[in-house]
C-alpha cells in the first residue's frame, strides 16, 4: 500500500475550518486522516465504515485482534455507538469529557464489528483538542483512531513521528503541533460487574472513584500477560533498542545507571539514556543522555519522543528510570515497563 500523504498544517487552538473541511471530506470519503488530540495522534477513519476500518489496521500492521477506539464530540453520539450504557457514564462524561478518558461499553448493534475486533463492546472517548474536536464536528461520524504510530511502535506525539511510521500510508496528517499529555488515556471498561482501568493514563483512579467508588486497576495490569485485555500485549510502545528501567532509592538508581552505562560503553554499546532534569551528569562521553524534564507531567509529554530520538541516534540500549507511580507515575510506568518488555532491575 503505497499513496500521497498530504500534511495539512492547522492551528492547534484555532484550527482553520477551510483546512478542517477538506480533512472532514477525505474522512467522509473513507480514507485515513491522522489528528492530533490532547494524549497522542490518532489515526482516524469514518466509524461507521468497515472497508475505512480495515485501512487503519492495514495501514497500523496491525493485528485485527486490537479493538478501536470510536472519538466523538457530543454525548449524544454516544447512543449510535453503545448499547445498554450505564448512567453513571453521564456523570462520569460530564466530570472528564472532553478528557483523556476512554469507556469500554456495549457495542450497538448497527456499529461494524470490526471496530472492536469482534468483541460485543466498544471503546468511547471525547477528546480534548480543538483540531479533533473540529474534524468530528465537520465530518459529522465518529472517528475510529488507534495511536497513529505502527504497531509496536511508541506512540506519536507530533505529525513528524505519524510521518516516520505511516507515510505512504495514510492519505492526510493534520499537523497541529506536539500533543499536549503525550501518554494514551485512561481505558475505563464499564462492562464488567466491578469498573476496571485496562490502561492507566491521563485520568486518574483516584479522580475516578470520587465518581466510581469500587473503581480498579486492572489487577497485575504489567506483569500477568496472560490476563490482558485485547491489546495490552506487553510487547507495545518500544523503541528499537532494548530497555532497561531501574526502580529504588533514586542515588542508588542513579549510581547504577552511571556504572551501567560506562560498563555497557566500553562493551562498545551505543547507549541511550532517558533521564530527569539535572540527573544527566556522570554518565561516559560517548552515551546520548536525553532529559526529558522534571516532573511527572513533563516527563510523561516527552518520553515517547525521546525514545523515537534514541532510535533514530542509534542506540542499541536504553537505560531509564522509576520516576515514581503516584498520579500520572502510574501510566508513565505502565509504559516504561512494556517499552522495556518487563526488563526492570530492582536496585536494593
Ligand atoms: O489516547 C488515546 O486513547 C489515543 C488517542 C488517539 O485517542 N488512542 C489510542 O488508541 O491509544 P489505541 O488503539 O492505540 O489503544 C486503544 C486501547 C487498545 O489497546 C485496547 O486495549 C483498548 O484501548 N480497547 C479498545 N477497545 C476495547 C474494547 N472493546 N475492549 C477492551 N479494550 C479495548
Ligand atoms: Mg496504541
């Protein structure tokens, strides 16, 4: 599948409605548009068209056991799409949509299958970002859109990296500047007896329960892969090279990446390290440490790009850290742990 990817570059708060159109008709026409919205980019297609469906994952590689999620803009929406839909999820929608919030419900009737993978549910969410909000409102379908990155891949954070992975693949990128939280929402599924976080992210469990009470995480959601829910495969988000993430005392942790890093140098290792703001000292000459900011929120927006940098620079190893698990620190180390593959080294 070969084609000419156009990059529509919008404004990201103000998006130009001539620019939005011509996205909304390439939608309608049951093609591929990537989007920003405020977690990542997706790569978008008309909801209720199966053949538009199956060109995301052809374009995706991806395997067609990986269920979609529907974007919308209104509530209203929502009873097209899902069937049965418990009534907390008006309070809950009122509370976070537009947000990083995405529900797992049960699929309506009339919405192809293929959306979902052939599950009976279906995945909702209302994104905040005015350049998506807009191509829903002037396509007039909700959207099905996946990370726009290949399979595997980290997710993309600008159209640049839609552009590495999907060129040729997708007919128009939107280009609205980098994504604002640069980590995936948060999968809230509300088919099951006790609501559960199939992926943590931009929502918290904590912000969920004042609304949910019984609310989960999805029990051993990193470790026990063979309890996933469709997609949450742990082989997901990595980089090229191979990672490692370094948990305990933060000298301590520090101290070992230093002395890994120079053993792994001199090995004759190409070594990437991903790294706080002010931790980038003592690490060999010949090592590509990226600083990805300080703090949970900084570091969640870059850490994707990061890894994609050190890709592209050659690393073969990657070495980062903990950065902690209160708050966002639980989705930022969900992805660490399936970038590295559950390679994590607990320093005592
Ligand atoms: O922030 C986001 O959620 C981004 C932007 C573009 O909205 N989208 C995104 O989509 O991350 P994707 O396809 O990369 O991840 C969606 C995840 C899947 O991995 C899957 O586990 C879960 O949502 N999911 C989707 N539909 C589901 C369903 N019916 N049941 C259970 N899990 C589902
Ligand atoms: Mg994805």
């Amino acid at each position: 599948m070969s084609l000419q990817t156009q990059v529509y570059t919008v404004h990201p708060d103000a998006p130009e409605a001539r620019t939005i159109k011509r996205a909304a008709d390439v939608i309608r026409a049951g093609q591929l548009v990537a989007f920003p919205t405020e977690t990542v980019y997706g790569l978008g297609a008309n909801a209720l068209d199966p053949a538009a469906i199956d060109r995301i994952y052809e374009a995706k590689q991806r395997p067609a056991s990986d269920p979609l999620i529907v974007h919308i803009h209104q509530l209203e929406q929502l009873k097209q799409i899902a069937a049965d839909v418990p009534d907390v999820v008006e309070r809950l929608a009122e509370r976070f949509w537009p947000g990083p919030l995405t529900f797992v419900l049960k699929r309506a009737p009339g919405m192809p299958s293929n959306i979902a993978a052939g599950l009976d549910t279906v995945a909702v969410r209302m994104p905040a970002h005015p350049v998506a909000m807009a191509l829903l409102m002037a396509s007039g379908v909700p959207i099905a859109a996946p990370s726009a990155n290949t399979f595997t891949r980290p997710s993309a954070t600008t159209a640049q990296h839609v552009l590495e992975d999907l060129d040729g693949r997708v007919d128009v990128v939107l280009d609205g500047g980098p994504t604002t939280i640069g980590l995936e929402s948060t999968v809230l599924d509300l088919t099951v007896e006790q609501p559960v976080i199939l992926r943590p992210g931009g929502v918290l469990l904590a912000d969920l329960r004042k609304i949910l009470h019984d609310a989960v995480l999805r029990p051993g959601y990193v470790e026990d892969e063979a309890s996933v829910s469709p997609g949450q495969s742990k082989k997901h988000y990595s980089p090229r090279a191979k990672m490692t993430v370094y948990t305990g005392p933060r000298v301590m942790v520090l101290e070992k990446m230093r002395n890994s890093a120079a053993e792994l140098t001199a090995q004759g290792h190409k070594v990437g390290i991903l790294i706080a703001d002010d931790e980038g000292q003592g690490f060999p000459p010949e090592a590509i440490v990226i600083t990805l900011g300080s703090g949970l929120v900084a570091i969640s927006k870059t850490l994707f790009a990061a890894m994609r940098q050190l890709d592209e620079l050659g690393a073969d190893v990657i070495l980062t850290r903990d950065f902690g698990r209160d708050g966002l620190g639980t989705a930022l180390w969900d992805r660490l742990t399936r970038a590295s593959e559950g390679n994590i080294v607990q320093i005592e």
